[in-house]
C-alpha cells in the first residue's frame, strides 16, 4: 500500500459496479496524500449514491470499507 504522502486518486463509482468491471474508470479528483483523499471522501459523498474508491501510484487499490477504516483510525489519534 502507498504511504501516506504519495499522490493518490479519489473516483466514485455506482455501487452496482465492482473495481473490476470492464468499465472504464470515471474521472478523478487528485490528491497529495492517502489521508487528504480520505478525509474528503467521508465529507464530501455526492448525495450517497456513489461509493468512493482509491487508486495509488503504485497500483493499490482501497475500497470503500478501508477508506472507512482509515477515517476511523485519524480519528482515533
């Protein structure tokens, strides 16, 4: 996984559709860091009909439920 401070891309996608679609991936919001990415996905869902998804450079990918779990652990600091 990236660490904290590699740029990352945020990219919302329908909850019907896996990472692994055949899809193409929708137009990204770029960020400097994993936590800056976080923070904005869990305050700024466009009306909670999409899920927000997390691309590295390095090629990792996090899922809805780790970008919770990393807003969790901020929180907890």
């Amino acid at each position: 996984m990236a660490t904290a401070h590699e740029p990352v891309r945020l990219q919302y996608w329908p909850p019907s559709h896996t990472v692994d679609a055949p899809d193409t991936w929708p137009d990204a919001y770029e960020f400097g860091s994993v936590e800056d990415a976080v923070a904005f996905a869990m305050t700024q869902a466009p009306a909670n009909r999409e899920l927000a998804w997390l691309r590295t450079d390095d090629g990792a990918i996090l899922k809805p439920a780790q970008i919770r779990r990393l807003w969790e652990l901020r929180r907890d600091s």
